[in-house]
C-alpha cells in the first residue's frame, strides 16, 4: 500500500483522537464525565508499552496513535485521582493487582509475541473497573470519545507500515473493546432513561 495512503490515514486518525479527547476532556472538567482512575493507569502504561514495540518493529505511522493515546491516558489519569470515579469497590482493587502482576510478567520477559498477547490480556482486566462503573452510573463517560477510539484505531491499523502480531494486535483488541462498550453504554442510557419515566409515571 503507498506509503503516502498510510501517512493520511494516520493523519486522519490523529485528528479523530484529538476531537474524541477535546469532548472527553470538556466533560471531565465540567463534571459530567468521572474516569476510573484504575482503568487509566493501566492504559496509560499499556499503550506507550504497545508504542515502543510498534516503533522497534517497524510500525511507521500506525504507531502515531498509540503514542498519543498514551500520552491523554496519563494526563486523565492525573486528573481522574483527585476528580475522578471515588466508588472504588474489591473487584477494582483485585483487577488493578493482576494487571500490576502481569505487567511484572512482561517485565521479565524477553518474547516480544508472549509481550504484546499479555497486554492484550491486561488491557481487557483494565477495563473491567470502568465497565463496571458505567454500568451503573452510563452517563459519567463521554459516550463520543469511544465511538472515535474505535475508529481511530482501525485506521492506525490500516497505517501501518509492517504487518505483525506486535504490531496490529493490540490496536486491534481496542477496536473490539469500544465495539463492546459503545453499545453497552447506549442500552444502559436508554434503560436507566426507561427506568426514570416509570419511576415518575408511578409516582404521578
């Protein structure tokens, strides 16, 4: 594929992440969006982990995206432990432990495959505690950031420049996770919306 193609998509995909950060981070500041601080800073670890084994393997542009996205993942992370998510529950606690165990597994590992499958697997655990969250409360995170994250990161995939299981599977798992959590989040709204008219028809 020509490698100008991949420079623009990348170029698109970075523009989508700044927009989808700019509505995260407007809600973030007047309150209506709370992050899981958890689910943050093990975002912010995985993806610039992820980042520097795209750039050793040769990713090219398609590595753009997961340096930035690690970047605004340590920057809501810092915000989200003083304004963040405060219900802080066991299960929170007994994610963050094994994503804190796996990322001592990595550390000692040399196999850049082994690596980014491990990941993979510690990025899901880091969502669990956010997931949780917005099950019940759906309205505390910015519904658009995560339709963007999902396409932004389809189109760092397309970008890249050297095809390999350290460079597209990680991106990849992200373009499912926000395919999984965009829907969840809608269906919630529109039960807890339901559940809120039912609420004040009875009370009528």
């Amino acid at each position: 594929m020509d490698v100008s193609f991949k420079i623009i998509v990348a170029v698109i995909s970075v523009i989508l992440t700044l927009i989808g950060y700019s509505f995260y981070f407007r809600d973030m500041f007047s309150g209506k969006t709370k992050p899981h601080a958890y689910s943050w800073l093990v975002w912010a670890l995985l993806t610039a982990i992820a980042f520097a084994g795209q750039v050793s393997d040769g990713a090219g542009p398609g590595a753009w995206i997961t340096g930035l996205t690690a970047v605004a993942s340590f920057i809501i992370f810092g915000i989200a432990i003083t304004s963040g998510e405060k219900n802080i529950v066991l299960s929170d606690k007994l994610n963050l432990s094994g994503a804190a165990i796996a990322l001592l597994i990595w550390f000692f590992t040399k196999d850049p495959v082994f690596s980014i499958v491990l990941i993979t697997i510690i990025d899901f655990l880091g969502f669990i505690p956010t997931i949780r969250k917005s099950y019940s409360k759906p309205y505390e995170e910015t519904l658009i950031h995560y339709v963007l994250a999902g396409i932004k990161f389809l189109l760092a995939i397309i970008a890249l420049d050297n095809y390999t299981l350290t460079t597209w599977l990680y991106p990849a798992s992200l373009v499912l996770g926000n395919l999984f959590f965009v829907p969840m989040l809608i269906i919630r709204r529109r039960q807890l919306g339901s559940e809120v008219q039912v609420t004040k028809t009875n009370s009528q």
